[in-house]
C-alpha cells in the first residue's frame, strides 16, 4: 500500500512511542515525513529503524520544541522548506505528569497545558497557511481517552487533551470549506515512553484501584506498570487510515484506540 505516495508530512513526537511508530508507517506507505521531536538520540533510533526498513531516503529529521514559540515557528518553516510544501501534519508530542490535584502547582499546571495544548495550537497555526494550498490537506491531533473518561491525578493532562478535542472540532469547520480535515485520535492502555513512566509520577498513596477500569478487554502481550497494553503500531495504523484518502470523509471527531478499555 502506498496511500502516501508524493504526499509530505510532518511529525511531532517523533523519536519515540507513537509518534515514532507513525512516522515508519507513514514512511512504508510512501510518504516522504520530517520527524520531529527534541530528542536527538531518539531521533537516531527512528532513523535507524527507517534505514532497517529502507525507507530512510524519504526521511528528514528537525529539532522542535513544541513548548517553544520560537522553536515551532523555526522548525515549521525548516521542515516546510525541506518537504516543497506540507499535505499532513500529525501533533503526536506531548507529555504527563500525575499528581494530587490539591497538590498540583501553578507550575506544573503551566507545564503540561503549555506543551500539550498550547505546542498543539502553535504547530497548527503554523502550518496551516501552508496546509491551506491544497484541497485535501489533514491535521491528526492526539487527544487521550483522559478527556472523556475520569483518569486518577492527571487533572492537568487530561484538561489538556479535552482542549485539543475541542480546538480541533474547531478547527474542522473554520477550515472545511477550504479542503482541511481536522481529527482527534484518542489512545488509551497503549504502551510508550509515557505510560512507562507513569507510576513513577503517581503520588506515593495513590489508591490504585482508581486504576481498576483502566484496562482493555481485548488480549495483548504487551504490558507496562503491571497493567495490560496494546503497542503503538496499532495506533500508526489509525493514524494512517485517518490521513490518508480512506479518511477522506472524517473530520471534526475522535477516534478511540483503547483496546476496549472504555467500552
């Protein structure tokens, strides 16, 4: 398959979990993709899994800070000088921080917001008047299933995804008339550098049985913390489907990819 044949695209988050196992689907299907993230060893790693799966001729790699003005505003214009052009982008970067709400700094609130929420609105608002020069341009945001089902002290992360739920849903029909689609995937109970660093974020008395309905109903081998997963490829796949022509009539809505954690 080769839905992304002559199609650029840019992606964040791109030097681990799902946004790395984007990137190398995008990159199998013929796409020609700028990886983006701040990690430079991460970064590597992707690079050498696309030269393993010899797709690495269609890959440019850019450091960008999402949490950064300057940094976007940088690396966007890079990344678009580098591709020709822009047809797709995909916002899979972001991070989580768990704490008691009562004791969760100003700080720390900032933090999550600023990067999650904010770097989405920066990324998008950078790209889009390049996105808008052709009719069939995408933005495929990352929400979590924390935005719409009660996740324990991850008030900050999961404001945060329920923003980018609602800025996208905004975003579809400011731009729709104009050939933009604009979609939210919502993972859940998938494993990646975040949700294997989750417990150690968790307050000390944390009551883990808040965590019991966390867990999906379909079988995986893949576990992290303890509790069942399903592996970012599945995620990839989504995304693929949702940027490519096979989504050509979605937009201004969620996808779930739980495992059936929220059924």
């Amino acid at each position: 398959m080769h839905r992304f044949a002559q199609r650029r695209i840019l992606v964040t988050g791109a030097a681990s979990g799902i946004g790395q196992a984007t990137v190398l689907r995008l990159l199998a299907e013929g796409g020609t993709v700028v990886a983006a993230d701040i990690s430079d060893e991460g970064i590597e790693h992707t690079k050498m899994q696309a030269a393993a799966a010899g797709t690495a001729e269609r890959l440019i790699v850019e450091t960008i800070d999402i949490g950064n003005e300057n940094s976007v505003t940088d690396g966007v214009s890079a990344s678009v000088e580098k591709l020709g052009g822009l047809d797709v982008l995909v916002n899979a970067a972001g991070i989580l921080r768990a704490s008691h709400t009562h004791d969760t700094s100003l700080e720390l609130w900032n933090q999550v917001v600023g990067v999650n929420l904010t770097g989405t609105f920066l990324m998008v608002r950078e790209c889009l008047p390049v996105l808008l020069r052709n009719q069939r341009s995408v933005v495929v945001n990352f929400s979590s299933t924390s935005a719409a089902f009660a996740h324990p002290y991850m008030a900050a992360y999961a404001a945060s995804k329920g923003g980018i739920q609602s800025f996208t849903h905004a975003l579809s029909l400011e731009y729709g008339k104009q050939g933009l689609r604009a979609v939210n995937v919502a993972p859940g109970s998938i494993k990646t550098g975040i949700t294997d660093a989750t417990s150690g974020y968790v307050p000390a008395d944390a009551d883990w049985s808040l965590f019991a309905k966390l867990s999906p109903i379909l079988p995986t081998a893949l576990e992290s913390g303890g509790a069942a997963m399903g592996g970012p490829e599945q995620v990839a796949g989504v995304v693929a489907m949702l940027a490519s022509d096979d989504g050509a009539f979605i937009t201004g809505t969620e996808i779930r990819v739980d495992g059936g954690t929220h059924a």
